[in-house]
C-alpha cells in the first residue's frame, strides 16, 4: 500500500496475509464495493455460523 504522510513523503508498506486481506477488504468500503460484488457468479456464500467457533480457518479460494 502507499500513502502519503502529512509532509508530502510517499510512505510504502506491505502487508501480507489476513492483515493484507483485511486491508484490501477495507479499502475497497472506501470504493464503495462490498464483499458480494467479487463474488464469482453460482458461488453460494457460506454464513458465518458454519464457522464460528469450530477452530477452523475460513478457507480462500485461489488467495
């Protein structure tokens, strides 16, 4: 990601794994999309129920 601090000097910082993900995933609210909009058409989205508190990881496709 690069941003700019208050002086004008071009910051760079990278991120990686669920922080990346999380990053991207609000960044893109700043662009008005949602989640649903990247959605692969025929892919059914999965509640959260199925996954909270099983100790498992959310699975990414293809990330």
């Amino acid at each position: 990601m690069e941003t700019t601090t208050l002086t004008g000097e071009a910051v760079t910082t990278v991120y990686d794994r669920g922080l990346a993900r999380l990053i991207h995933h609000e960044i893109d609210h700043l662009g008005g999309l949602l989640y649903t909009a990247q959605m692969r058409i025929g892919i059914a989205q999965i509640p959260v129920e199925e996954y909270r508190q099983t100790g498992r990881a959310w699975p990414y496709d293809g990330a």
